[in-house]
C-alpha cells in the first residue's frame, strides 16, 4: 500500500514538468526553427482563418472561400510557385495553432498590437483598420456615451475586445455589468443585434463597413469611431522563428504593388486604394 502511495505522489510530481517541458519545447520550437525550406519542398503553405470575416476571407453561398486576404496571400506565394491553402479556426485559439504547427500563417485581417507581438511575429503592415461601434439606429444611441447599461457584442479573440479591456473607460465601463457578450464570429454578432438581443458590437471597419454595405437594410444601421481607441495596421502573423518566410512576404507584397496587381486587388474588394499602406 505505501509503495503505491508513493508511485502516486511521485506521478504527481512529475506529471506538471513533463508537461511544462513538453509547452517549452513547443515555444521554443516556434522561436527557433525556419520552417521555409519544408515550405518550399512541398509547394504548400497553410494559412489559418476565421472564415466568416468579411472581405478578408469568407464563404460565398456556394461555400467558395473568397476575399482580399485570399486574393492577397495567393499572389504572393504564386512568385514562389506555392499553393496558399486556408485552414478554418477557432478565431480565439490562433496562435495555439500557429505555435503548435497546425497552421503556418495567420492572414485574415490580423492586427497588430503589443500582446500579439509577444507570440508571434508580423509581416510589414499592409492595410489600416480601427475598431467602430456599429449599432441599430431604432435603438437610438448616437454615441458611445449611449451605450451606458446597454449589452455590448464583441468577437472572441479579436482586437476589439482587447481594446475593450485595455481602455475601460471608453466602453467597457458604461455597458451592462462591466462585461461583453463574446461571439465566436460576427454574423453571429448581428442576428443578435437585429434582434435587439444586444445594442451594440464594437469591431474591425473593415468588416463592418464591407457587412452593412451588402445588407439589404444597410441604412438601418449606424457606426461610431473614438478617438480613444488607436488605429489599427493588419499585417500576417507568423512564428517568430520563421524569418525566410517572413522576408519573403515583406519582398511579396513590395512586387505586388510595384507591378501593379495589389492595385487591382484593393480596387476589387474596396474601390479604393486609400487603405493601402505602401511598400516600406
């Protein structure tokens, strides 16, 4: 009997550092290891994606992935004869999967900022975004100010969110007991929405503005901006490690624009080419 008290304490013991040893050599692998010659050998790169984030990378009703993040990535990886295939994840466990290899990129309307920057590493920026208040204009809040004591939607994982717990003033302080209600993706955030289930989602522009432009009842809606909360630059997150495949998206993107075509992606999914941050 004590022999096997003993086995169990020791098990006990042992059990958390292998585990613990186990999350380092993970981390450490990220940080580490460069991973585009792999990349480049078998002629593929798998992107992770929310695939429900409007226009940077979602399904068409005939379940076609389609989007400017899409569009974007396949151009540059087409300079290196390599095919970009997009992985749908859970959007709040992005750089688990970046980190433990199930992916190799993160590019869908990705950004950047300090808590990120700890766990992976960015691509230069390519496109500029900022988080909005978006609401019904039935409800009649005409300001953040409104928002006091009304249910607030925000995606899981996203920056939104971040900046609702970094700057409670602006927001986070004023909505209903101090906390949001957390979606796993927008869409889902709007049936909400319409249905006065919740009065308000803070979130990309990017999304918001290309969302409610293809609503049928687009003037139904009002969006909101606050000097308070930063403007936002969307770059691709990948593992710290991977510094080839970094270069080589940085180089990507600069022939991109040199030679024309990132013009002619932005005119597509935007109709403008304002946003666009230019080659550095």
């Amino acid at each position: 009997m004590r022999k096997i008290k003993y086995w169990l304490v020791l098990l006990a013991l042992i059990t958390p550092v292998i585990i613990l040893s186990g999350c380092e050599s993970v981390t450490q692998r990220a940080d580490t290891q460069d991973t585009w010659n792999r990349i480049e050998r078998r002629k593929r790169v798998v992107i992770g994606l929310d695939d429900s984030f409007v226009p940077m990378g979602f399904r068409q009703k005939n379940g076609k992935l389609v989007g400017y993040d899409v569009d974007l990535a396949r151009a540059v990886f087409k300079q290196y004869g390599i095919k970009a295939d997009f992985q749908p994840i859970d959007w709040s466990m992005k750089e688990t999967e970046l980190k433990n290899g199930t992916i190799d990129l993160l590019w869908n309307g990705y950004s950047i900022n300090p808590s990120r920057r700890k766990k992976v590493a960015f691509s230069r920026p390519y496109l500029k975004n900022e988080q909005i208040l978006v609401t019904k204009k039935a409800s009649n809040i005409l300001n953040f100010a409104d928002m006091k004591g009304k249910s607030l939607g925000v995606q899981n994982g996203s920056t939104g969110l971040t900046a609702l717990d970094e700057r409670p003033k602006v927001l986070k302080d004023l909505i209903k007991n101090q906390k949001p209600v957390l979606y796993d993706t927008f869409p889902d955030a709007f049936i909400d929405l319409n249905a006065n289930r919740i009065q308000g989602i803070l979130m990309d522009q990017v999304y918001a503005d290309y969302y409610i432009k293809h609503q049928k009842n687009s003037a139904s809606y009002r969006t909101y901006s606050s000097k308070e909360l930063p403007v936002e630059y969307y770059a691709v997150g990948m593992r710290k490690g991977d510094k080839t495949l970094r270069h080589k998206i940085n180089a990507g993107l600069g022939k991109l624009q040199k030679n024309g075509e990132l013009r002619k992606i932005n005119q597509k999914w935007f109709g403008t080419n304002s946003n666009y941050l230019g080659a550095d």
